[in-house]
C-alpha cells in the first residue's frame, strides 16, 4: 500500500500558495532581472529615506570623528573644510581626510614627524591644564586664543595696586529749594558745590 498523502496539501490555501523558493523565482521572472542587476539602479531617495540617512550618518559622527571635528581641530579647520568632511560617507575616507588635513598644514612634509599637528595638540594639552574653570580649558577663550594664535610673546599682569582711577570732572550740584525771607522758595544751587 503506498503511503497516505498529507491532508494539508489537498486543501485549497495549501494548493494556491507556491513554497518560499518558488516565491523568489517568480519574483525574479515577473521582474526579468537577475537580482544583482536590481541593487546597483538607484532610486531617488525619498524624504524619509534621506532624513534616515543623515540619522544614520549623525550617529557614525558620534564615533572619534565627531570629537576630532567639534573639539580637536574645532578653531583651525576652515568652513569648506568642515563641509567637505560632513559629506563624507565611510570611515575610510574620513580617516584619508584627517591624514590630508594634517598634511596640508605640516611646514615640513619631508620628515616624518608633523610639527603643525605636535604643537596643535600640544596647545590643546595647556589650555585644559591651565585654563579650565568648569569647563574644558580648550572651551574657554582664554584657551581658544591660546589654541589659535599660541603662546603670548609679552605677558604682564596689572596688580589693584598699580590701577589708577582718571580723576572726574567737577559737576555743578543739583538744583535745590531754598526759602526765601519773603516766603517764596527758590532754586538755586546746593552750597556743597560752591565750597
């Protein structure tokens, strides 16, 4: 005796709907594509497809880069500079455009070390260290100054005792009322400014 067939292949839903494997090639037919054709077309990106992907690239700036944007080089990287970074898509080229920031700025590209990005840093390290209040040193102005223009070359400090005061002009005294002998008040000036 053959075996029994299953029951649930014999009613109607089971017989209408093709298994999972069957589903995909039938997609793959209606479409007349393979599929690797179809992910390389792009589409237009919808409104909310875009605004995912600023998300999306937001969130891979949280990573080092966003602290080398907003706090490492925050004073010294020009608008267009910044620009051009937020554009780009992957780590890798974000990693290519920190090595050619930095190197756009070394004084001498023939050594290995770069002195602009040694100083850079350096500065960075002083205004934390001595210029903190609450705050982060470099966040402070006195630590930005420091940061972009460096160390002062003339420094001196006024003592409260070395401040003069500009001595003031004498003003007349205000008006005030004055009796009379015949009962009427007049104005004149106080007796204070006279003296």
């Amino acid at each position: 005796m053959p075996p029994a067939a299953p029951q649930a292949a014999s009613t109607p839903a089971a017989q209408s709907t093709p298994p999972p494997a069957a589903a995909a090639d039938a997609t793959d037919a209606k479409d007349k594509k393979p599929a690797a054709a179809r992910d390389t077309v792009s589409k237009p990106m919808t409104e909310k497809q875009r605004k995912k992907q600023e998300a999306k690239l937001r969130k891979e700036l949280e990573t080092p880069y966003r602290k080398w944007l907003n706090e490492d080089v925050t004073y010294i990287i020009t608008d267009e500079e910044r620009t051009a970074f937020k554009r780009l898509n992957t780590d890798d080229e974000r990693e290519q455009f920190i090595e050619q920031f930095w190197l756009r700025r070394d004084p001498t590209p023939d050594t290995e070390e770069n002195e602009f990005k040694e100083e850079h840093y350096r500065r960075i390290a002083y205004a934390n260290e001595h210029y903190a209040s609450g705050i982060p040193g470099w966040k402070a102005d006195r630590g930005r100054i420091y940061i972009t223009f460096g160390p002062p070359t003339k420094s001196s400090r006024i003592l409260p005792a070395e401040l003069t005061i500009a001595p003031t002009k004498k003003v007349a005294a205000p008006l005030q009322p004055t009796p009379s002998s015949n009962g009427v008040t007049a104005t004149s000036r106080a007796s204070a400014a006279t003296s």
